[in-house]
C-alpha cells in the first residue's frame, strides 16, 4: 500500500482489495505471493508493487508512519485516532461517527 500511496496510485483500492482479501476470503496476505495475486485482481502491476516493499523511500515512510502510530497510542487494527480520542476496533466505528458528527462521546 506504501508503495502504491508513494507511486500516486489508489492505494485506497488497493487496501481495499487487501482487507477484502483477509477478511472475507480468508487469504495470507502475509505471505507475498498472495499480495502479488491480490494486487493484480485489483488491476494493479502486483510485480512491481512488490519489488517496491523493500526500497528505501517505503521502508522510510513505513518507519515513519510506525513511530507515528506508537507515539498516538495506536495497538491494533483497526485504529481511528480523531481529536485526542483513539478508536479502535470495528465495533469502536459507531462511536467514531458519533464524535465526527460532533457529538463527544
């Protein structure tokens, strides 16, 4: 995804192809051959996503981000963090939509 966001591609779809992937399909997105496939499903060049998951600049913006997520409270997935409060998981999202409404919970 880091690759995709760097290259000005959507990787908003790619994540979603990913989740999808993980979630409903059950699919190890762990495992690089899968992301590959998954990428190319989603009309991706998956081979060129996936020769760009070691270079610098995505290794660079992944620590980024990382160190981002940890010094914000950030533990699991998925995690919101909107004005000071930290969401976490799927049933958190009510609350999330609460809060963006304007109402605090």
């Amino acid at each position: 995804m880091i690759a995709a966001y760097l290259d000005g591609k959507d990787w908003l779809a790619l994540t979603e192809a990913l989740q999808e992937a993980f979630w409903v399909r059950a699919e190890d997105i762990g495992q690089p051959n899968v992301r590959e496939a998954v990428a190319v499903r989603a009309g991706f060049d998956g081979g060129a996503l996936l020769a760009r998951e070691d270079a610098g600049d995505v290794a660079g913006k992944w620590a980024s981000d990382r160190d981002h997520a940890v010094k914000n409270g950030v533990f699991g997935f998925p995690t919101f963090v909107y004005d000071g409060e930290i969401y976490w998981g799927q049933d958190n999202l009510p609350f999330l939509e609460q809060h963006l409404k304007g109402e605090r919970p």
